[in-house]
C-alpha cells in the first residue's frame, strides 16, 4: 500500500506537468488551425496540382494511427538525419494530425458563407485573393469558432501521447511516480481527475471566445446554446414525444 | 548507423511476424466496438428513461470518460482492475478501454439517429396505441440503429487506429510488434514504416467504403 504522504510528496512535480501539457496542446493547436486552413482551401483549388497534395496530406495524416506517425517521427526520421527535438516533434505530428481532421470543418465553414458573397465579389471585379481573405474568410472564421474550441479539448486529450516521446507532460509523470511508489492506481486516478479538469476549463474558455465570435460575426447568442448542468443532464431528442419518455423510471 | 536504405529482404522477413499483432488488432477492433455499441446502447437507455439520481450519476460517468485522454484511462485500468480483484489479461483490459471510451461517442450517435426518425413513425406509433415499451424497441430503436450504421462504421474506423496505444500496455498488437522489432534489430524504418501503411491502407479503404454506404443511403432515402 502507498501512503498517501509519499505521493504528497510528488505533487508538486505531478503538477509541474499542466503547464507541459497546455504548452503542447496551445503549441499543436497553433500548427493545427493554420493547417485545417490551408489543407481545406487547397482541396477546393481549381488547380490539380494544389488539390491533389492537399488532398494526399489529408488522408494520409487521418489514415494512420497518430501513434504510428509520433513514433516514426521520432524513431525513423533521425535515420533520415532530420532529428527533431521531441517538443518539436509532438507538437508537428499532433498539428498536422488534428489540423487534417479540422479542415473537414474550415470545409464545412467555407461553404457556410452564402454563395450570393463570392458572386457578388466577382461580380465587383476583385481579385481572388481578395475574394478569399476579405470577403469569404472573415465571414467564414467565426463560424468555425464552436467547432474549433471542441478539437481543443480534444487536443488536450491527444497530448497524452506525447508522453511516450520522453516529453515531460502530466502522462509522463504520473508514469514516472507511479514507477518510483510502486504502486500506480492511485496517482493515475488522480491524472485522470486532473485531465478532467483541464478539460472543463477549456470548455469554459472556449465558450467565452465563442461568444466573443458570436458578437464579432454579429449574432444573437442565445442562452440555450449554452446549456448550464450539460454534465449530468444529457439533452433528449426534441423529437420524442413526452408520452414515449418513461420518467421516473 | 544502418537504415537509411530500405531492405526489401528484411522488410519481407518482418511480415509474417507483424501479422501474429495484425490478428491482435483486428481481434480488440472487434471485441471493443461490440462492446462500445452495446454499452452506448445502454447509455442511451438510461438517458431516456430519466431515472432520478441514475441517469445524471451514468451521464456523469460518460462525459467523464468523453473528457479524459484514452491513454491515461488505459493505464488507469491496467494497473487498477487487478487491484479490484478483476484478473483480467492486458488484452481484455485494452479491449474494455477501448469499448468504455468509443461508447461515450456511440451514445451520442445514437442520439442522433434517434432525433432524424421522422415525426410519422411516432404519430403511427400512437396511433396504433402500442405499449411505449413496444414502440421503443419495435418501432424507434431498430430503425435508428439501422439509420446510423455508417456513422457507427466509423467508430470501427477510429478505434481500429487506437488500437495501437494498446501497446502501452503490453498488449503485444501490430505496433508492440513493429517496436519489438525494431529494438531488437535496431532498424526501425521498416517495421514502423509497414506498421503505418498496414494502418493507412485499411482504415483509407473502410473509410472509403463507408463513405459510399452513406451516399448509397442519402440517395436510397
């Protein structure tokens, strides 16, 4: 049995792992937006030759296991002489893993922005790249704002694998502690509680910026886009009827 | 330092070896989105029938095990269960995180096809005075289960890529074999490079396969 006062005594280095664990979701996350960007304007290119490697990028980094791709970063790229520093690694590999799955939604906020914008753009005479990022982008972005705080919080659980690259972060050491105690169910529980917390943070912070974006694209954010006690009172399908929902059970 | 050349020879040489963890993986792909399908179900049942104190304690659980990272809960079950008294082999362990973890998203698929049933299937429903029992499983469930299979195809498609954390826990699946491989010959670019593709080359097909089962769908509709 583990006293508790030893894994007291580990706290604070337990705890040294949040920053690590932020650093690497924010960093990955900073790679992943610019990624899902550029990933989902070069597939709607006219151009084949933007399109096709954009769309190879996609489903190459979607197709495999994300695992796989960190440990060939990191075991088979230095055979190519190209040693990147672990940080570096977790951060691309993460990036450019979450960013392939996020250009679906810079996809889907692409074609969100009325078709009436764009003819109306070239019906003015402007230049593509004007059209793209002053008329289509702006209008598009905070659309992707909702979507994008949820692949944070997803991100946040993805860097636990970056822990298996010698980085730092709160999987690291609670692998470490629960090594030097012996004993790794109480430490590990204790993890878990924390990436739950991290991850409930997040969720408030990413509906502060996302009314922020509401505001800024000029919509009503409405009270039930926000829904208080979510944790513990699932939504039904508004399309049951009140006779078929057995209550009180 | 050797392996900056691909070896054909050795790459052949590794197959038969990487193909004992392809069993492993195809075996906990299965064995877990069994489980995650029938414990999403059982989420969603206790989500509609809106039993006092269970329901939000279950809903609870489930956005817990939404919010917390796969791996961690891996390792949590690995060194937790056996303390339990549950001796289960690191393979059942993998296979019941896996299932816990994709069965979160299966609720909320389920959901989903549940609020797509058209209003009509209700008002027959009670039209035909039929037992609310008996509208649920005779009527709702089945159409929303069979509405949802693609969707619930690509649970299959993400868990088979997770299976690989599986390896962190000493379930010796094609990833721990790749590894195995690679410390033992010191050459890595093969195995992990096979490994990937294996990955890629299935998941890509599923995923396309899918894709046109829901168009199939959409149109049939």
């Amino acid at each position: 049995m583990t006293s508790p006062k030893s894994l007291w005594e580990f706290l604070p280095f337990f705890l040294g792992g949040v920053p690590v664990t932020l650093e690497v979701t924010f960093l990955a996350m900073a790679v992943a937006v610019p990624v899902a960007i550029i990933l989902a304007i070069g597939r709607k290119s006219p151009r084949a030759f933007v399109r096709w490697p954009a769309g190879f990028v996609i489903e190459f980094f979607r197709g495999s296991s994300a695992l796989v791709q960190l440990f060939w970063a990191f075991y088979v790229l230095p055979l190519f002489g190209l040693t990147l520093p672990p940080l570096v690694c977790g951060v691309l590999v993460l990036g450019l893993n979450e960013g392939s799955y996020m250009s679906e939604v810079v996809r889907a906020g692409l074609d969100a922005v009325p078709k009436g914008q764009r003819e109306a753009a070239v019906a003015l005479g402007l230049p593509a790249r004007y059209r793209l990022f002053r008329i289509v982008l702006p209008q598009a972005l905070p659309l992707m704002v909702p979507p994008f705080g949820n692949e944070l919080i997803t991100m946040l659980k993805f860097t636990a694998l970056v822990s298996l690259v010698t980085i730092q972060d709160l999987s690291f050491r609670a692998s470490l502690i629960g090594d030097t105690l012996g004993h790794n169910g109480p430490i590990f529980a204790l993890t878990i509680a924390v990436y739950f917390v991290l991850a409930l943070s997040l969720g408030v912070l990413v509906r502060m910026l996302e009314r922020a974006a509401a505001r800024r694209a000029g919509r009503h954010v409405t009270e039930a886009t926000v829904p208080h006690g979510a944790l513990i009172t699932p939504a039904l399908p508004s399309s049951i009827p009140a006779w078929a929902l057995g209550g009180g059970g | 330092m050797s392996g900056f050349h691909w070896d054909w020879a050795f790459a052949w040489s590794i197959v038969p070896e990487l193909a004992q963890g392809v069993v492993v993986t195809v075996i906990a792909t299965a064995a877990g989105s069994a489980l995650a399908f029938m414990l999403g179900m059982m989420w969603t049942l206790v989500r509609i029938a809106q039993i006092r104190l269970v329901t939000p304690a279950v809903w609870f659980f489930v956005q817990f095990v939404r919010g917390t990272p796969l791996l961690i809960q891996l390792y949590f079950l690995f060194y937790v269960l056996p303390t339990w008294g549950l001796s289960v082999s690191a393979f059942a362990t993998g296979i019941i995180g896996l299932g816990l973890f994709f069965s979160a998203y299966a609720a909320e698929i389920y959901r989903a096809g549940i609020e797509d049933l058209p209003a009509g299937q209700w008002e027959a429903a009670l039209t035909l005075g039929l037992p609310v029992r008996r509208v649920w499983a005779g009527i709702i469930l089945p159409q929303a289960v069979r509405a949802v299979l693609p969707m619930l195809g690509n649970i299959v498609v993400s868990m088979f890529k997770q299976t690989a954390l599986l390896s962190t826990i000493t379930v010796l699946e094609l990833l721990a074999h790749g590894m195995a491989i690679g410390q033992t010959t010191y050459r890595f670019v093969e195995p992990l490079t096979l490994v990937g593709a294996f990955y890629f080359v299935v998941s890509y097909l599923s995923a396309r396969a899918l894709r046109a089962l829901e168009t199939r769908d959409e149109i049939r509709a």
